[in-house]
C-alpha cells in the first residue's frame, strides 16, 4: 500500500513480526476497546476513558517509523473549496433526511430553544472531540497501520467500520450508520489529499450539522460527565 499519509515502513516491507505486532494494536485499539466501552458504559467517565484513549493514541503515532508531527499541517484547506462545499451539501441533505425519518419533532431544536449550549456546542466540537478523534482514527490509523492492508481500499473500508465501531456506545443504530458513512468519507480523503485540516473540517461541518438539524440526541450518553 503507498501513499503520503501510509506508514514510511510501507516503503521497505515489515517483517512478519512487526506486521504480528501492529496487528494486535490494531484490534486492541479499534476493536478491543470500543467494544468493551459499549459493553460497559455507565461505570466510567466517558470524557476520562476518551482522554486516555488520545493520549495513548498520540503516542503511537509519535513513535510510528517516518512520522513528522508537522505532516500534520500540510495539505490545507484553501485548494479544496469545492470539494467542502459539495460535502456540506450532501451532508446537510443527508441529516436532515434522517431527522425528518426519525426524529421530526427534533428539527432545529438546539438553535430554536437551547441557542446557548448550541453556540457553545459549535464552538467546542472541533475543539475537544474533531482534533483527537481524527489523529487516532486518521493520523494514526493510516500512518501506522496502513501497512497491514493490501490496498488503500480495503484500508478505507475497514477504518469506516471502525469509526463507526468507535461510536457503538451510544448504543443506537443513527450514530453507527451515520459515522461508518462519515468514516468512509473523512478516510477517503485523508488517503486522497493526505490533508489533516482537511478532514479535521469535514468533521467539524457533519458534526455541527447532526447538532444543528436535530440528530444530537443520538450522540449523546448520560456517562459523558
């Protein structure tokens, strides 16, 4: 598998054992973990577990072979104006269909009655939950793990399926759905672009679109605190 945004260790082949290593992270990291914080949920703090999670993440990426934090920067957004717009759209028609099938009664309600926390929710998405949730499911799940897949599709398939895995413990098939889809978006670009802002822009917009039309309910677990 080659590209920008893949393991350099791409370049010369791993050896079986390290190949043995990376794959035993790789399920304990994206399969173990989320699958048991959806088994236990409600006896930890959700915000706790999830720091820890970046924080281990953040260093996994700090040691993977050829990695740069400054790769981090690169790409932009500027050159891609369309293709932001063009996911806004769809995204906003895609949400707004789900709360019109699911939750009508919900439509715009954060704006419309609860402006404050919906202000407060805009500001700080991107913030605390879209740049730590696209290192480990972006940064770190290509760039150290790439090398385990035999084609930057099946790469991109299997890091959708784990995004939404990663969202199974808010225990209802909307969030699952909607973030296997967004993972396979945001890992599409990032292997395309090889751009971090990027995605981390794309995630931002879906984010504050599933809050703003009416879907926030459904990301959203009393353990949070």
């Amino acid at each position: 598998m080659t590209g920008d945004v893949l393991d350099s260790a791409t370049l010369a082949p791993p050896s079986r054992a390290r190949r043995a290593r990376l794959f035993l992270e790789l399920l304990a990291f994206f399969v173990a973990v989320p699958v048991g914080m959806a088994v236990m949920i409600g006896q930890y703090s959700l915000f706790s577990v999830l720091a820890t999670f970046g924080v281990v993440g953040a260093v996994l990426l700090h040691i993977t072979p050829g990695f740069e934090w400054r790769e981090l920067l690169r790409g932009g957004v500027g050159r891609h104006i369309a293709l932001i717009l063009a996911f806004t759209a769809g995204s906003a028609l895609l949400i707004a269909g789900v709360v019109h099938l699911v939750a009508p009664e919900r439509m715009l309600e954060l704006p419309l009655y609860r402006p404050n926390l919906w202000l407060l929710i805009m500001f700080a998405y991107p913030l605390v939950s879209v740049i730590p949730q696209e290192l480990i499911y972006r940064a770190l799940f290509f760039r150290r793990y790439g090398v385990l897949f035999p084609s930057e599709v099946v790469a991109i398939a299997a890091n959708a399926v784990a995004f939404g895995l990663g969202h199974a413990l808010y225990g209802n098939p909307v969030a699952i759905g909607l973030t296997v889809l967004a993972g396979g978006a945001f890992g599409w670009t990032y292997a395309k672009t090889g751009s971090f802002p990027l995605v981390c822009v794309l995630h931002a917009i879906a984010g504050q679109l599933v809050f703003t039309l009416g879907l926030g309910i459904f990301f959203y677990h009393a353990s949070a605190g």
